[in-house]
C-alpha cells in the first residue's frame, strides 16, 4: 500500500484511542461533533491524494515505479523546495487558510533528524540515521497521518527540564532503559490534529545539558500505545458545522491537544534520540529550519482570506473610495504580499546540508517571512475591524437572518450599498468577526515559534561577515578580515586623471 483511500484513514481511527474532551472520553473520534472540522481537513488531504487531477501536487513516483506521499520525499533543491512550498499553499488555499490533515509538520521532524542522526552516527557510533531511513520508507509505504509532537508542557520557564518542581515531567523524559527499547513519561502540548492522527512523531523542544540527558529523546509511536492520552483543547465551535456563523473556525478547527505519555514503552527501532543531550537543541534548531516554509506558506493563505474580506467590507459599506480606507487596503496588500515574496524567497534560495544533501528554506527569509507576519499581524487585524465598522462588533446571528420575521428587520436595516445584498454583507461581516478571533490572535504570536526565536534565528543566522564587510568598505577600513564578495569589487571612487578636487 502508498497511498490511502479516505475509507482506510477512517478505519484506522476506531484503534480504542484515548481521547477526552468536555471532561468525558471520546468513544469515536470519527463521529464526536467538536472533531468534525478537523476530521474534514485530514480527510481532504486522502480526497485530493486520490484524485487524479491533483495527484501531481500530492504524490511522486519513485524509481521503482510506486506512488508516494510526496511529502514525505526528502527535499533536494530549490525546485523540491518550490514544489513543497506550491503544495502547501494550494492545500492551504484548498481548506480556507490552513494546510489538510497531511503530516508537513511531522515530515519536518523526519528531515532535521535525517541531518542530525547522520551527525549522531559520525560522532558517537549509533545506528539512528538507519532507524531514521527506515522510518521514512514506512511513511512512504504506508500514508499515515503522523503529526510533529515537539513543544513540551514546560512548566516554570525559568528552569531547566531537570529543575522543575513539583515533578520532573513537563519535558517528555527516558524513565527506563531496556534492552529493546525505552519507557518515556510526560506530556506535549499544542499537537495539532493529534486525535485524529495515526502516529506521533517526538522530538526534543530545546537544547538540554548534561544534566537533562534523559530529556534527549526523540521517537515515533502509534496514538493508540498504552499510556497515551490526549486532552483537548476548547477552541472548536459550540455547534456543529456552523458555517454561516463561523465560516473559518467550524471548517478548519485542527483539534489541538494535550499528549500524555504515561509510562509508553518505545520499541528500539523507533526511538532516535537516546540521552545524547549533545545533539537535542540540534534537532530542535534544524526542525525550525524546514518547518518555517511550511508556517510562511500556510499563513500567506490565511491572509488571503482576511484582506480579501477587508476589501468585500469597504465595498458593501460604501466607503471604497474613501481615501483613508484605500490607505488601509494598500497597507494590507503590502503586508500580504510581503509575506508571500519572502517565503518565495526562502524556497528559491535553500540551504543545502552538506552531509545530507537535503534543502531547508533559507533560515534569514523564512524567519524574516514568519516574523513579519506575526510582528504585524495585530495591526492587520486592527484595520480589519476599522473597514468593517462597528456592526463587527455585535453582528445580528445568522441564526436570526434563517428566521422570517427577524430577517426581513435585518433585511430592511443592515442593508449597505445597494448593490451588495444584505445577505453578502452580513456573511462578509461574519467572515471578519471569525477571522480577527481572539485564538487567531494568540495562535499568530506563538505558532510556529515566538517572536523571540524568529529575532533569535535571523540574528544567527545573518551574514555578519559580509554586514561588516561592505560597512568597513565605505568607511575606508582596510585592515579587517578579507571578505570574498568586498575582495572582487572593483575600487571606487574610480580614479580619473586630471580630475581632482582642490581643499577649500
């Protein structure tokens, strides 16, 4: 088997899982209500997997002549990278601003630990880059959803993972070591889509010392192994499928959860971080390398939908023409457009890993591209709401417009331009309320990664050499470290004879 019907995805999910939401266990995560919007998005991902008319973008014939999952296909080079990028936005754009159900996070996992496992067998003799191989060609075979589980409960922020009080299990931990595998305790949170996943994908959140050793781990697991569970969070809609009321949250919900592992036994084969503390923040930074393109593209998306109803708001309240509202709307375009040519930017000029020859986005445009978007996306939303209008802010339901009587009032008095329906309107308003939400807002700053690690990467990741270089260049210093690019321009001012300038 490669790649999956939506039948076999849904099959596997009745595995006696735990789950629980609204203080209750999930009997059937494929017919509990409040997972119905996330269930919709993984299952597009198996739709647009089947059908032949996007099975160019979603799947890639290997050089035996199989159909994959082309996300899990090691990247290369830019056209790899250009090609992932291009899936992720036409899925982004397909499930109204986030990518389906696919494992791009997880798959971002599996090539940081392709690099460092490889790292890992040079200098310390293990056999984890083998283990790592092998886990891929199971992804590959068998189409799982498997989802990235990298942030960790945490705790007091301001200790370390072995510091922390009352208990020691706010960072995933290695309890016991046996021959065949390992027994693993504690908790990751934020997993999106983890409910309705096949497989959880560990690693590590942050670098660690000596003395968090046994918080260097990094292993895949089916979600129905004894000791998980999974609680989730609150975010989904009160009611089911409430498209006109929620036209984003009731379509594209991602069930995030709490992951509990109590006392998991991880057979050997699929434990690839093992105490080596060393190599823990390795496999963090490198998984934040490949997974920026992933949150840049998926982001482009969303704003897509938020600027474009900011313009359908100041055409159906008349004001398109106003001068400060095209302000507005050009300030919207240039934040959205930004982020798109930045993220273009980071898939067409990679970095390529010397040891394994696999591609990341380039760390100084892609972190730039995510810190952009986040750093001025309060301000996006800021005019949204300016452009709409005070109806944002206690728009009638549309439970109300079903209704005859209270909809020919609504009808009569929310009325815009007239040649925009009520209806339009109050949809168009609906759809901004849903997309300014107060979670969207939080989720921006955090997702992906803080403000802080974007400023923290762009810092160690920018050419400093170069920045001083040329600055040196111009200020006629001539006796720093020779720098290749300074080292072929050519003089300047050029020297002319017979032209001179005389001192005054």
């Amino acid at each position: 088997m490669a790649i999956r019907t939506v039948e076999q995805y849904l099959d596997s999910l009745n595995d006696r899982r735990v789950v629980y939401a609204d203080g209750k266990r999930v009997n059937n995560v494929t017919t509990y209500p409040k997972l119905r919007a996330a269930l919709q998005t993984c299952t597009m991902y198996y739709i647009l997997e089947n059908d032949p008319r996007y099975q160019s973008k979603m799947t890639a014939r290997t050089g035996d002549g199989n159909i994959v999952p082309f996300v899990f296909l090691p990247v290369k080079d830019a056209s790899d990278m250009l090609r992932k990028r291009d899936t992720v936005l036409f899925l982004a754009r397909t499930c109204l601003g986030v990518s389906a159900g696919g494992s791009f996070v997880a798959a971002d996992v599996l090539n940081a630990l392709t690099v460092v496992s490889q790292r890992m067998c040079k200098e310390v003799k293990t056999d984890y880059s083998e283990r790592v191989d092998a886990y891929r060609k199971h992804l590959m075979k068998n189409d799982p959803i498997v989802v990235g589980a990298v942030t960790d409960a945490k705790g007091d922020r301001s200790l370390r993972p072995s510091e922390q009080v009352p208990h020691k299990d706010f960072y995933v931990r290695i309890i016991d070591r046996q021959r065949d595998g390992i027994v693993v305790r504690g908790a990751k949170w934020h997993i999106a889509r983890a409910p309705l996943a096949d497989e959880l994908f560990v690693c590590p959140t942050r670098s660690m010392r000596q003395e968090d050793r046994n918080y260097a781990v990094s292993f895949a697991i089916p979600v129905n192994t004894r000791g998980i569970s999974m609680v989730m969070g609150a975010r989904e809609p009160l009611e089911e499928g409430d498209y006109d009321e929620y036209p984003l949250t009731s379509a594209r919900a991602t069930a995030e959860a709490l992951v509990i592992f109590d006392d998991v036994f991880v057979p050997r084969e699929r434990v690839f971080l093992c105490k080596e503390w060393k190599f823990a923040g390795q496999i963090a930074h490198m998984f934040g390398n490949f997974h920026r393109l992933h949150a840049d593209t998926y982001k482009y998306a969303e704003i897509e939908i938020m600027v474009g109803a900011a313009s359908l708001l100041a055409e159906s309240n008349g004001v398109e023409k106003a001068e400060h509202i095209k302000d507005k709307l050009s300030w919207l375009a240039f934040y959205l457009e930004t982020i798109g040519a930045l993220g273009q930017a980071a898939a067409e000029h990679p970095f390529i890993d010397t040891t394994t020859g696999l591609a990341y986005p380039n760390p100084v445009y892609s972190n730039a591209a995510k810190f952009f978007f986040a750093d001025n996306y309060h301000q996006a939303v800021k005019y949204v709401q300016d452009i709409a209008g005070g109806i944002i802010a206690d728009v009638p339901s549309f439970k109300n417009f079903r209704r005859w009587k209270t909809r020919t009032f609504i009808e009569k008095y929310l009325q815009g331009k007239s040649e925009v329906s009520t209806e339009n309107r109050l949809r168009t308003v609906l759809l901004a309320r849903d997309a300014c939400a107060a979670y969207r807002q939080a989720a921006t700053i955090h997702a992906e990664g803080s403000l802080a690690s974007q400023r923290m990467a762009l810092y160690n990741s920018s050419d400093w050499e170069r920045y001083r270089a040329l600055a040196r260049r111009a200020a006629r210093i001539f006796d720093g470290p020779v720098y290749p690019l300074v080292k072929d321009l050519p003089p300047f001012p050029p020297q002319l004879s017979g032209i001179g300038c005389k001192s005054t």
